[in-house]
C-alpha cells in the first residue's frame, strides 16, 4: 500500500500523520511526506520543521519513507500528488489553524475526499489508540467492501468493530407498514429481511478478518444517527465508503459522507475502492 | 426476439372526462361566483366572516368537510368575486385550505391506527406533510399579508381575454340564470361547490394512471437524494396530479416495497405544496377578476420564497425539528389523540371566537 502523509507544518497534522501510521502500519510498500505551502510567511519553515519531526519518528520504526513539498492550493496540490504518485491512501489533519487552511475541514478536506481517486483518512481530534473501529455501511457490493477494509484494519490494529446500519425509512401508507422499519439488527437477521442479510454477511466477513464484531442498526435521520453513535460509542475511527455517484446521479444523490465528515468529531476514513 | 411495442392509443375516455371536467369546473365557478353575489348580505348580517383569522378557520374546517384543499380554494375565490370576502380573507381562507387538506392524510391514517391495524408509526408520512405543510404556509402566511397590503404584486393582473370571458359567458350565463332563477343565493353557491366536486371527480378520471413498478425503477426510491431534487420532482408529479395526497400515494407503487427515506419526504413536500396551487391558479383566470389571480399569485410566491429560504438556509436544522416534533406527537396514544382532537377544534375556535371580540 502506498501512504500519502499531508501535513501543512501543524501539530495536527503531525498527530494526523502518526495516527496514519499506527492505522496502516503493516501494510506500508510505500510512505511518501508531502508539505503543502501555502502563501503565508513562515510557512516554508514550518513545513520543514514537520518534515524534519515526522522523519525523526519514522526512522528509529525502520520504514522508508521520502519527503516532498509543493507549492499551492491545499486540496490541489495534495490531489495532485496523489494521482501522480499513485497513492492507495492519503492522510491528512485538521489543518485549520491559519490562513485559508482554516478551512480545511470545512473546505479542503471535503474536496480532497470528493475528488481523491484513492481512500482518504481524515483524522480530527486526538485519538492515542485504536481500539474501537466504527464501519457505517448501506447495503450492497460497495457496504461490504467498506465492512472488509475496516476488518483488515481492526485485524492489523486488534480492534473490535461495530457495524452500524442506519434505517430511516417510512411507509407512505399506513397499508404499507411494516415492523420491519422498526426492528433492531438481530430481529432483522433473524426474519432474513434484506438488511438483515446484508447485517450477517457484514458479519461473516469480520469473522473471516479474524475480527470480533458487532452489527447495530439505528432509526432516524442517516446522517445524525450516524453522528450520535459515533460521539456516543466511544470510537476511535470511523470508516464509510465514498460517496459513488458518477455522472447526473452525482448530482441527484445526496453526500451522505461530505455531511458526516462534518458532523463527526472522529478520525474518518473513507474507502475508495481496494484498500 | 422481442415483440414491437403496440402502437399508444389516444385514449378518447380520458379526453372525454378533461373536456367534461373543465367545462363542469367553469360552470362550478360560476355558479359560486353567482350564489356569492346574493350570499353577500347574509354573511354581513351574521357576522360570519368578518376577520382574516375567520377566514382561515372557514378554509380549515371547509376542507375537512369536504375532504380536499382544491375545492375549498375555487370556493374562496367565488366568495371573493361575489363581495363576501375581502382579498386578505381570501388569501388566508385559501391557505386554511390547504393546512385542512394537509390534516386528511394523517386523519385516514389515524382511523387506521384506532381500528387497531398498525403501529402509530405508520402515520409519520401523515405528521410529516402535515407539518411540513403548516410550519412553511404560517410564514407565507405573514408574508403574503405583507405582499398584499404593500400592493408589491398589485399591478401582476391577469385575467380570461375579453373574448374567451364573453365565449364563457354566452355559453354559462344561461344555466346559472336557469339555476338561480329556482335555488336562492346561499344555494346557488351550495349548488356550485357541489359542481367543483363533481369536477375534480371528472378530473382525477382524466390524470393519465401510471402503472409504474419498483422494479422499473429499482433501488432508486430507497437512495437518498438532495433535497432540491426531492423539491422539483414533488413540484413536477403535483403540477400533474394537482394534490399533495396523490402524489404521496403515486410514490407507492414506485417504491418496491411502499418505503420512503425520512431525507426525501420533506423536500418532496414542499415542492407538492408550491405546484398543488395550480388548478386554484387557473380558477383565478376563469373569474374574470384580475384581483383573483393576484392573490393567489402571491399565495404561490409566498410560499416558494419561504420553501426557498429553508431550503438554502435552514434545511438540515429544519428537518431535525420536523422529525422530532412527528416523533414527539405519536410518543403516546394518549397524547397523539389529544393533539388530533385539537386539530379539529383549532380552526373551530379560528372560526368562532373572533366574533365575541367584534363589535357590530
């Protein structure tokens, strides 16, 4: 797997690299440091100085590794590297403490996750370890494969996983009613229900990861559910699939991870393809 | 090999029942228009409707009588051509219109519930356009007032040509003579909103039936949309349909198994709410009232601008307070049956209780 490590010069990002370390570590074929500089003063310095801190931490680990800086808009250029590069992962901080990267994850960060071609972590706020892995998955072919990346991580890193599934449907007539709407996740594994199908292969394929796991589902609103079990659950990562639409359905469905990146306070990644 | 699609048939049925209810929803308005004229004094002398939020009230309950917002709306114009209604009370008897009409899907869901069939979450469709409808029509009410009184809209009048009026009336003139020759004012008009009924009847018949599948469809209706997506096709399917409970129900045989996402009610609503203002449009042109058209042009504009700015402002926050007020009300039985005995009596007080406080 080739690592694409972002950082702007902040602790953050410094702190969004070793997370992405610890998350992918065995699976590294490839680690490449990228410095974005943006048009501030003392940026070229601060950029330096990380590189130099990250080099220092990554050297005594044994992992080889080369730096980059390039010069620009954030998102641009990180995308940019990526492709060029052929990146499998790209991870980056909140890197919002100056200028316009204050932004980032308001901004920057949702862009590069709306254009990356390959996966993105996004890691916010401060997480030690990794322990409880949090994989929000929709049903189908793409869900599952969500469900397998999150195996293999919490494999390499010994940590549970909870697979939440959220149901925010209604009948549109009292006629088309079914409890089914209502139903926690064992009831719906239980009856064979679509969900409740999708749940148990959700399940066999962390079994297969050598994972311990759990399937949750959740009534409401998908975004705020999601939000609500991830402050509550006490996670240390979620993982969601990239919003998939291409062409006029990119414009017709909704983002469902762009709004959940927002709401969330966690560490985030976001599965594009193979991981 | 596959067959060749046989040749579409003009389906002279359908065409028969849309001549038939156009030319019975003209007579309809003018028999309203007619019975309003003599219906006049007596409403002056009983004081029936003489505030705005009477207005309101008289919509409301008119639409839980006859079932349907439409119909209501015609009638309101009618009274407002006869004199009985000023253009203010007018505006608001038409929005009491359609806040009733939004109340009869929850309603037929709730004697659903009480018969003992399902859940009372079967009736979240129901709360959802009812306060999907209430909580944007109450601003555009107060928006409206403000767009009528300024005078913003006044000079956007449009009304039947000089022509087309003559042709109507050289055709109806002589039936609504004949009727009100034999039924006085207050039945004339009874007459009348018994027509518009009839009318939209014969115009249900001619909407074309979409005999549409999930499986034609797929797993759309389970995706989530963006709402303004959700918005223009609710505003598209009532454009069509002309009422906000039939394009609820025309979702169900595209959704495989009657499901909709949360996410996609709401926006879908707001569209239907805008469009459902067509045939009351089209009703105004058909009074001969220029005035007509303008209220009802700024009852449309109201309520768009409104959907609008929660649209671009407020959506997610909006649709959050949506939810939990749908889920606070069906938390208990009790409560949820307080909440529709409060629904019917709401407009009842609307309706009554100003007259104690108007001196004659």
């Amino acid at each position: 797997m080739k690592i694409l490590l972002c950082t702007d010069g902040s602790t953050d990002a410094t702190r969004a690299a070793r997370f992405g370390l610890r998350l992918a570590r065995r699976g590294v074929d490839s680690l490449q440091v990228l410095g974005v500089i943006e048009d501030h003063e003392d940026a070229a310095r601060l950029i330096q100085n990380a590189l130099q801190a990250l080099g220092a931490e990554l050297d005594p680990i044994g992992l080889e590794y080369n730096t980059k800086t390039r010069h620009g808009h954030a998102a641009e250029q990180i995308l940019d590297e990526a492709v060029d590069w052929q990146a499998d992962l790209i991870v980056i901080g909140q890197l919002g403490r100056r200028g316009l990267t204050r932004f980032i994850m308001g901004g920057t960060a949702t862009r590069i996750v709306q254009y990356a071609r390959c996966s993105v972590l996004l890691v916010k706020g401060q997480r030690s370890a990794l322990q409880k892995i949090l994989v929000c998955t929709a049903g189908g072919e793409p869900g599952l494969r969500d469900v397998e990346v999150a195996g293999r991580v919490a494999a390499q890193a010994q940590a549970n996983v909870t697979v939440l599934h959220v149901m925010s449907q209604v009948a549109l007539t009292e006629k088309t009613y079914r409890p089914d709407l209502e139903a926690p996740a064992n009831d719906l594994m239980a009856r064979h229900t679509r969900e409740g199908q999708h749940l148990a292969a959700a399940l066999n394929a962390l079994k297969s990861a050598g994972v311990s796991g759990a399937v949750k589902v959740r009534h409401g609103l998908v975004v705020d559910e999601i939000a609500v079990e991830a402050r509550d659950g006490d996670y240390d990562l979620l993982v969601i699939g990239a919003h998939l639409a291409h062409g006029l359905s990119r414009w017709l469905l909704d983002d469902v991870t762009a709004h959940v990146l927002e709401e969330t306070q966690l560490p985030v990644l976001v599965v594009r393809g193979e991981l | 090999m596959t067959r060749p699609r046989p040749p579409r048939r003009i389906n002279f049925l359908k065409i028969t029942y849309a001549l038939a209810g156009l030319v019975v929803f003209i007579l309809a308005l003018q028999l309203m228009k007619a019975g309003a004229r003599q219906l006049a004094p007596v409403v002056e002398n009983l004081a029936l409707v003489q505030t705005p939020v009477q207005a309101l009230g008289l919509g409301w309950l008119g639409a839980y009588l006859v079932l349907s917002g439409s119909p209501v709306a015609a009638a309101a114009l009618g009274l407002f051509n006869g004199g009985v209604l000023t253009e203010l009370q007018t505006f608001m008897m038409i929005n009491g219109s359609r806040m009733g009409s939004s109340f009869i899907i929850l309603f037929v869901g709730f004697l659903y519930m009480v018969r003992g069939h399902e859940s009372k979450r079967s009736l979240s469709i129901g709360l959802l356009s009812m306060w999907t409808t209430w909580t944007t029509y109450v601003p555009a009410m107060l928006l409206g007032t403000y767009l009528l009184n300024s005078g913003a809209l006044s000079s956007l009048h449009f009304s039947a040509s000089a022509e087309l009026a003559s042709f109507v009336d050289a055709i109806f003139n002589p039936i609504v003579t004949w009727i009100t020759g034999w039924a006085p004012g207050l039945l004339t008009f009874v007459v009348g909103v018994l027509v518009i009924l009839l009318a939209f009847n014969l115009i249900d018949r001619a909407l074309p039936e979409l005999k549409l599948t999930g499986s034609e469809f797929g797993e759309a209706p389970s995706l989530l949309f963006r709402p303004i997506v959700m918005f223009l096709i609710g505003s598209a399917i009532t454009a069509v349909s002309m009422s906000v409970s039939v394009s609820v129900s025309l979702l169900v045989p595209l959704s495989a198994r009657g499901y909709i996402r949360r996410e996609n009610v709401i926006p879908y609503i707001m569209g239907a709410n805008i469009t459902t203002f067509i045939d009351t449009l089209v009703a105004s042109l058909f009074m001969n009232n220029p005035a007509s058209f303008t209220i009802v042009l700024v009852e449309m504009l109201s309520v768009t601008i409104i959907s609008m700015l929660i649209m671009i402002f407020i959506y997610r926050f909006y649709e959050r307070r949506i939810l939990n007020a749908a889920n606070r009300i069906t938390a208990t039985r009790r409560g949820f049956s307080l909440f529709m005995i409060l629904m019917v009596g709401v407009p009842i007080v609307l309706l009554l209780v100003p007259r104690l406080f108007i001196t004659r």
